[in-house]
C-alpha cells in the first residue's frame, strides 16, 4: 500500500489497541484528537462519542478488534508491504477498515477458511472479499481473481424526447434497462453502434448493477 495508506492503517490498529484497554471517557476524547485530521475525517462520530464512526465498523462496538496481527514489511517511497496473521479474524471489521484507508492500493483480494477438531454442522467454510474503487464484493472465492468479472460494464443509451433514456439490444433495438444487453469495455469497442435520431453512447453500469 502507499505511505499514506500505511499511515491510516497503523493508527486504526492503534486506535483498536487503546480502546481494548477500556480507557475512561476524558481519555477517548484525548486520543482522538491526538489522532490526524485525514483519519478522523474518515470516521466522523455517529453520536457524542468522539470514537463512534470508528467503532461503528465493528460487529461489537463494545469489542473493537480485526482479529488480525498486521506486520509491516520493506518501506519504499512509493510502497509498504504489509501482511496479516489471523487465528481469530474480523472480516467484517478488516473490510470495513480497507474500504475506508485505501485510496490507490486496489485490488485488495482477501481470503478465509476456518475448521473445527470436530465434526459437527457449520463448523468447516470460509470466505474472501474483494474491495475496488467500487466498494467491497463478497463472492465466491473462485471470483475473486476474474478481473474481468470485476470489470465496468457498459450499456448502450440512446435518449428520447418523450421516454428518456432508451438502452439498447440487439434482438429488439431501444428498450428499458431491463432489456439492454450488457458489455465489457473490450466487447463494446467491436460492436457496430446502431444508427438512431440522437446518436447512442456508451454508459457504464452502477457497481452494484455489474455482477
């Protein structure tokens, strides 16, 4: 991740460290100031508690841990290495916490699994999660490497005076949105663009319409 990912990450760690620790309320409040301005502003308090935006990505806010031990490897100008160990991990939590620190470190591919000395219901699984400039994708683990699943999606739009945007496929021309077909960047730089009274154009999709 870049330095200043680094530098946000090591304060959440820090900031878990020290709220594990049950501290007072007069010294929550001097810690968060203490903390930088660009971290605090990415958690901004839900009520009087200074640290509330904080401990609203846990699943406990009352137990603030990621269950992870993350160590820092080689700095670089341009690049931290940084790793995590886990017996106890918060998936949740860690991506909640990625989503919120990293500006330029995409994609972060993250996996799970977990077992039990016995064998009984639910006890064996896992998981994984993918975060982009979309947001966080939870998928089957077998995903997760498909950039191309992860890709934008476009659509073809053209507009209309009287039915707004119109979206296009090839068995019935202009329709709803419903209706469109759907195409990767590659796929849409070799389609024959139809010919309408307001010239069509290519719309990428919402994120949460892509997958």
């Amino acid at each position: 991740m870049t330095p200043d990912e680094h530098a946000l990450l090591a304060e959440a760690v820090a900031l878990a460290a020290f709220l594990e620790g049950e501290p007072l309320q007069d010294e929550i409040a001097t810690r968060w100031t203490q903390a930088d301005a660009s971290f605090r502003a990415l958690f901004p308090a839900i009520d009087e508690n200074p640290v509330s935006g904080f401990l609203a990505i846990f699943n406990d806010p009352d137990f603030p841990t990621f269950g992870t031990t993350f160590v820092f490897g080689d700095h670089n100008p341009a690049s931290i290495s940084v790793f995590g160990q886990a017996d106890q991990f918060e998936p949740d939590a860690v991506a909640a916490l990625f989503q919120r620190i990293l500006t330029r470190s995409w994609p972060l591919i993250v996996t799970w699994g977990y077992d039990s000395d016995r064998y009984q219901p639910d006890a064996f699984g896992g998981g994984g999660f993918r975060i982009d400039a979309n947001g966080i994708h939870r998928i089957e683990t077998s995903h997760l490497n498909d950039n191309e699943r992860f890709a934008p999606k476009l659509v073809l739009a053209m507009r209309d005076d009287e039915e707004g945007l119109l979206f296009w496929n090839k068995t019935d021309g202009f329709g709803s949105l419903e209706t469109a077909d759907v195409f990767t960047d590659e796929q849409a730089r070799d389609v024959d663009v139809p010919i309408g009274h307001d010239q069509p154009e290519w719309i990428a999709l919402p994120g949460g319409l892509r997958n």
